[in-house]
C-alpha cells in the first residue's frame, strides 16, 4: 500500500546535519491513529528517531498529544512510497493522537505500601497481564478489549483495534514463550497524572516469526476501588529474524537495551 507523505512538514524536524538523508512517511489508521515509517542512511536508536517523528506527529495529531504505541525495526530494502537512498535503517511507530496522555510512572521517594500489600499487588499485575495476554492469543478479543480502560477505548473502536492486533499477530507468529520478568507497584507517585495505584509489568516473547518482543503494560487501579484494575497504557516493539541475524552481537545488545527488554 502507497503510504503518504510527509514532504511539507519532514524538514521541520529532521537532523540539521548535511550527511544525513532520511525519509518519513506515514499511513492514516483511523480518524486518531496512524502509523510512521522512518528510513535514514545511519543507524539511530529509537529515542533519536522518535524525536525526528515529533514535529510531524505533532502536527498530525493538530492539537491532540501525540502518544507512541508499538514499533518495530525491518530490513533495509526501501519501502513503497519512499525515496532510494540506501538505507540501513528502516523504524515503523504507530502514532495515536490522545485528548489526555497517561505518562508512564517513576518511582516515589517513598511508597505508603507495605512489603506484604506490594507483594500481593505485583501477583494481581502478573494475573492481570497472564489473562489479558492469554485472552489475545486465544482470539478472545472482546475480553482483552474489556480490559483497557477509558483512555484507551477512546482511541480505537473494539472493531479497530481487533484489527491492528490480529494484524499484529499474524505479522510476529504464534507465541512459543512468555517471561513477565519485572513487575513494579507505585502507590500514587508524584508525578501521576490522577491518584491511585499503578502496576508495571515489563515482558519479552518470543513468536515463531519474531524471535524477539519486548514492552510492557501498566494496570491502574483508582483511589477507593479494591479491584477494578484497567489497562491504561501498553508499548511493545519487536526485532525479526531478518535484523537479528544483520547485527552484530554487541549490537544486538545495545538494540535489546533501547527497545526495554530484558537484561
């Protein structure tokens, strides 16, 4: 499919360096969403080439927030759509455009939680995640769906994002292994947009296509409710087959570092 281009507002943000060539195109999703496909002749890492996406994400989403969803890194060869210029780095980002972004919390200096509260919240993180992960891969779509919370419904009808997540699946392969190898609790940290209890579950898989899937998924649980938990924000990128066996195995462990997986 022909992707759209970004001509007009690319040179806003691209590197200001002569030496650099790079090419950003994106597709329209929905009304909200859409997805980014950078190409530049050097290596970047995902931070450097989400601050090349800003300015036209920015102005994409025409005075919503743009939020980064899932990325994933392919091959060199050009995509349709995008100029020849020999790349050897080629990053896809979906973009969704959101009224109210739900930062990712950091740690509190202190936490009001004791050791046995906070040991009893990271299982519920992990049970959490284990049935929405489960619900996917089993195609019980509507469940997974009735998971995420209001701010994640408001940017995709369950029809469309049943779609970008078969879509997704179909793209890494069936699921051969799961680890939810970290799980850390804030009780309203200081820097939350809303009070309240949040769980972060980071998690690597690997899927018959894509050896290597990296993200992680935050649970949030409002003042006063004992149980009612939703999924408020979730991010996962992938490597495949194709750049793993391209990079080098220092390389590999830088890229594995950017991306969150684990160490």
């Amino acid at each position: 499919m022909t992707l759209s281009r970004l001509a007009a507002i690319l040179s806003l943000c691209l590197l200001s360096s002569s030496t650099l060539a790079a090419d950003l195109a994106f597709k329209k999703l929905s009304a909200y969403e859409f997805e980014l496909v950078l190409t530049s002749d050097i290596s970047l890492t995902v931070d450097q080439a989400q601050v090349m996406m800003s300015d036209p994400a920015s102005t994409l989403c025409a005075g919503k927030i743009p939020q980064y969803g899932k990325y994933k890194f392919v091959d060199s060869k050009v995509l349709p759509g995008q100029k020849s210029l020999s790349p050897v780095f080629h990053m896809v980002q979906m973009l969704s455009c959101v009224a109210d972004l739900p930062a990712r919390p950091k740690p509190a200096p202190a936490t009001k939680l004791d050791s046995d509260q906070e040991f009893k919240l990271k299982i519920e993180g992990k049970k959490l995640s284990t049935a929405y992960f489960s619900a996917i891969d089993n195609a019980y779509y509507e469940t997974a769906y009735n998971m995420l919370g209001s701010g994640m419904k408001a940017i995709s009808s369950p029809e469309d994002w049943q779609a970008r997540v078969t879509a997704y699946q179909a793209q890494i392969g069936t699921l051969v292994s799961r680890d939810l190898w970290r799980v850390t609790v804030y009780d309203n940290p200081a820097n939350s947009q809303q009070p309240g209890t949040y769980i972060a579950v980071d998690y690597e898989t690997k899927n018959s296509i894509a050896p290597v899937t990296c993200g992680y998924v935050i649970w949030f649980l409002p003042p006063g409710s004992k149980n009612h938990f939703s999924l408020m924000r979730e991010e996962y990128g992938h490597i495949s087959e194709d750049i793993i066996k391209s990079t080098s195995a220092s390389d590999m462990i830088k890229l594995r570092k950017q991306m969150g997986c684990k160490p």
